[in-house]
C-alpha cells in the first residue's frame, strides 16, 4: 500500500509517498515558484540521487502531473503505475467547526471546505486547488482531507471563546480554532510511546516553533488550550507575525499611519515578530549569530521569543494541574539549543531541571533533555505532519 500526501501552499506543492507497512517515505519533494517564472521540482527517492528540474508549471494541474510522472519515471521514480497509489491525504488548514476530524473528500466536503475559506484566505483556497488537481488527474484514487484545526475542536468552551458579545459568536463563528494540530497530535502520540505510558495518563506540554509557532495543553491525549487563536496571529511572537497584542494597538497604528484594512493586516502577519523586532530577518539561525555578534536589537528579540514561551509555559502548566512532559518540535524547537535553554531557564520549582550537556547534543532523533531526576521531563521530538496526514488517510481504506 502507498499513500501519496499533499501539501498545497500558494504557490508551492510538497509531497511524499509514504508505506503505512513501514510508515518509511519512500520518494519526497518540492514543486516551488507555481505559476512564475524558474518554477522547479526538487524530487527524492529513497535510495536515489536527489534531482531538480526546472520546468514551466503554470498551476497546480501541471504540479500534480508532474509530480505523479516523477513518481512514475524509470530513472527516479518509484512505482511503475498509478493505481500503485492507494490513496491521497491532502493537509487542509482550516475546518472550522464543521470538521473535528479527517473525512472522505466528495462533492459535499469540498463545498465545506469553500465554506471555511473565510477563516482561511491564504491556505484553504491553495488545498482546494491540489485536491481539484488530484481528482482530475487521478479521478478514481480516495482522497481524505486532514485539517489543522481537527485536533483542538475538542477544546472545553472556556478555552476557546473570547470576550467579545456571545452573539458574535454565534453569527460569524469568531473563536479559538488553533492550528498545527497534525503536529501537536503527532508529539503527542511520541511522548507516550518514549515514556511508555497510555496517552490518557498523560499532561503535555507541547511547543512547535518554526517560523510560525504555537503551543498546546494536551490533558489524556485531548488538545484543552491552545495559543493561536481565530487566526494563527495569536500566541507566541514568531518570524513575521506578531502574537499577542492589545488589539488597541492596532487600531492606534492603522489610525495613525493612516493604513487600510490589508495594510494592517500584511503589518501584523508579515512585518512583525522577529523581523520586526530584529530588524534583520525572520530566521532565528540568523538572528542569533546577530546576537552574537552584538546586535541589541537581535538580542531583545530572542529575549522576547523566549519569554513568551516561558510565560505559556507556567500558563498552561497552571491549567493542566500539573505537566508529565513538555515536548519541543519544528525548526526552531528541534535545532535551537539557546531558545530551548532560555525558554526553560528558572523553572526548577516546577520540576523542570534542563541537562545543559544533553540540550547542546546535535541529533536529529528524539532525546530527552532535562537531567534524571527531572520530575518533568523535557522532549526534543522532530515532527512528522505527513505521517499523520498519511495515517489518517489509511484509515478510509480498512
């Protein structure tokens, strides 16, 4: 059995074909630059040279043929006909309050889908288009959407409604919805299986920090607070967003530099964050060799970083009654000994006692990071959001 995963962004498609048997990926890439000029497909093969090629891929159609006849190829490819492909797990952003979990795509499903683009405008509308792709270029293939947000729909309603009028609640759907709930849920089910103990005895603490980052109380395997909230502006400071602000703010800013709605808008999800405060880039690789250079500004902003995922920390440690484990995963999360260290600096009357030796050790496995004694324990776990994507989709076929 195969299991093609889909990724669609604007103007990007990743991919990877997947074994369930092995849960091993067998061929993974890349199609960037989708309808621009030097568009490229960047495919490997287990066992294979990795390859790009450059070629004229004008939407994303042309993306999901290509991508099929690499699969396909003598040289690079992995199979030797398209019914090999079982089935198709497409990573949907947002269900809203529609999905908790992943389902069968039809007509139906796509029309809800349509429904939540509104939540989300810059990802939803790109998912259609790989699953539209997909149908038309492999019509009699399953393929189930996997959403983001499916993973925190079982929120208690104190974590997720807002002090704004009920009524808008219930008119718009204004709420908590949080987001990268593959990847909470897949380091999640990690945690349990390294500690060797049944996920409903367990309360976790989960950090995924990339360039976009949120966190999420996780009581007996159940997402019960996370930090993004309606959108995925909310929470932690990350690479170009803002996080959490005084919505007075913006309104303050947007009145007195005159700017509209999609200019504020772009201010706060592309100008903000660690770019904004930084000055030089929303990659923390970069920023901290600025800190080490000198760069009040780059320290200041890692400062900040740090300091909100402490804060969300003692937070969710709070809501939980208690912590097992607190798990960091994404790159910033697996790759950054520093922010892991600040994050977690001066929290040893919570039971979290950081090995300095361990956290520094470079490794791409999963490794435990606070000292023996720690009566939290402290996770570095890489994230596997397609293997998610790729498990749920079997699901629809047994």
């Amino acid at each position: 059995m195969k299991i093609l995963v889909i990724n669609c962004g604007s103007s990007t498609i990743k991919y990877q074909l997947i074994e369930p048997e092995t849960e091993k990926a067998i061929a993974k890439g890349k199609i960037d630059r989708i309808g621009m000029d030097g568009a490229v497909l960047t495919h490997k093969a287990f066992g294979k040279d990795e390859v790009k090629i450059s070629a004229e891929i004008l939407d994303h159609n042309v993306g999901i043929e290509y991508i099929v006849s690499i699969l396909l190829s003598k040289n690079h490819g992995v199979i030797k006909d398209k019914s090999e492909i079982n089935a198709i797990g497409h990573r949907v952003v947002h269900g809203g309050e529609i999905f908790s979990g992943s389902v069968l795509i039809s007509e139906d499903v796509i029309k809800q889908i349509r429904a939540c683009i509104e939540f989300a405008p810059l990802h939803n509308p790109h998912n259609l288009r790989g699953i539209n792709a997909c149908i038309k270029f492999l019509p009699d293939v399953p393929q189930v959407a996997v959403f983001d947000t499916a993973f925190h729909q079982q929120m208690p309603e104190v974590a997720y409604i807002y002090g704004i009028p009920y009524s808008l609640y219930k008119k718009y759907g204004i709420r908590k919805y949080g987001f990268h709930g593959t990847s909470h849920y897949f380091v999640t089910q990690r945690t349990a299986e390294l500690l060797k103990k049944d996920i409903n005895e367990l309360n976790l603490i989960t950090c995924h920090l990339g360039n976009g980052c949120s966190m999420t109380a996780v009581k007996k395997g159940k997402s019960i607070d996370t930090t993004m909230g309606f959108t995925p502006l909310e929470g932690l400071l990350m690479g170009t967003r803002c996080g959490d602000i005084d919505p007075a703010v913006v309104l303050y800013i947007m009145s007195r530099e005159e700017l509209t709605m999609q200019e504020g808008n772009t201010l706060l999800n592309k100008h903000s964050g660690l770019l904004g405060i930084s000055g030089i880039s929303s990659d923390m690789r970069d920023i901290e060799q600025e800190k080490e250079n000198g760069n009040k500004n780059a320290a200041l902003a890692i400062d900040i970083f740090a300091y909100r995922i402490k804060k969300y920390i003692g937070s969710y440690f709070a809501s939980l009654g208690g912590a097992d484990a607190i798990v960091f995963t994404g790159g910033i999360g697996e790759n950054s000994p520093l922010i892991r260290k600040l994050s977690l600096s001066d929290l040893e009357k919570m039971g979290i006692v950081l090995d300095d030796e361990k956290n520094k050790l470079n490794s791409k496995d999963a490794r435990i990071i606070t000292k023996n004694d720690s009566p939290v324990t402290v996770f570095v776990i890489p994230t596997n959001e397609e293997l998610v994507i790729a498990r749920e989709t079997v699901k629809f076929l047994t």
